[in-house]
C-alpha cells in the first residue's frame, strides 16, 4: 500500500526550542512549588507543574516559531519523562490505593500533556 499523496511528514522537532520550553516549565513549576509550600498553600503545589508546563509549552512554541502545538505536547511530555525520573515534584497520587493511584497519576499527566499544548498552540496564535 504506498502512502497517499495528501499526506505529510510530522514537522521537525527543534531541540533547543523543547529544551527551552522545558527548562522554563521545570524553574515555573519548582518556583511556584516552593513558594506554595512556604506559604503552606497546597493548592498552588497542585496547580505549579500546570503552570508550569503551560508557559514552558508557550515558550517552545515561540522559540520554534512553527508547529507550536507539536513543540508544547513535547514540553509535556519531557515534564513526565523528568517526574518518572524524580527530578520535579508529582502530585498526583500520593496516598492512595493502586488502582486509584494509577488513575490519578493518569488523568494529571493528561492534564500535563493538554496546559502544555495548549500554550503552544497559543504561542503561534499570540
């Protein structure tokens, strides 16, 4: 079966743009974390990584000039890749049984991944 003609290529991701992009998700996002816990105020610990991920989206969407979408779901998922790893703070799912554990850790990723593509996807638009 050969490709069909109206096809296209994903566009090319730019390194520096996601690293960029991550690097501003991840000082946001510990940024607001800390002060939140200085302040002894949970619920910006809990909103901090979308913050976070949304203006390190917008800012690899910018810096990439083209494919904002693509760069800010990227800037998403190097958030989880670096929450796997136990480099930023998760706050899903701390306490709870296993299964609903797994769900919430889930449905906060998906959070993640959609604050992420969201800002870039504005950040072609702005």
């Amino acid at each position: 079966m050969s490709p069909r003609r109206d096809e296209r290529p994903a566009p090319r991701l730019q390194l520096t743009a996601l690293a960029g992009g991550l690097l501003l998700a991840v000082v946001v996002g510990l940024s607001i974390f800390t002060f939140g816990a200085s302040l002894g105020a949970p619920v910006l610990g809990l909103v901090a990584p979308i913050i976070g991920c949304a203006c390190g989206g917008f800012l690899a969407g910018k810096l990439a000039k083209t494919a904002g979408l693509y760069h800010g779901a990227f800037t998403g998922a190097g958030w989880i890749a670096l929450e796997a790893l136990g480099v930023v703070p998760t706050v899903a799912g701390a306490g709870l049984a296993t299964l609903e554990e797994t769900v919430a850790i889930i449905l906060v990723d998906v959070l993640l991944i959609t604050a992420a593509t969201a800002g870039g996807w504005l950040a072609v638009r702005a």
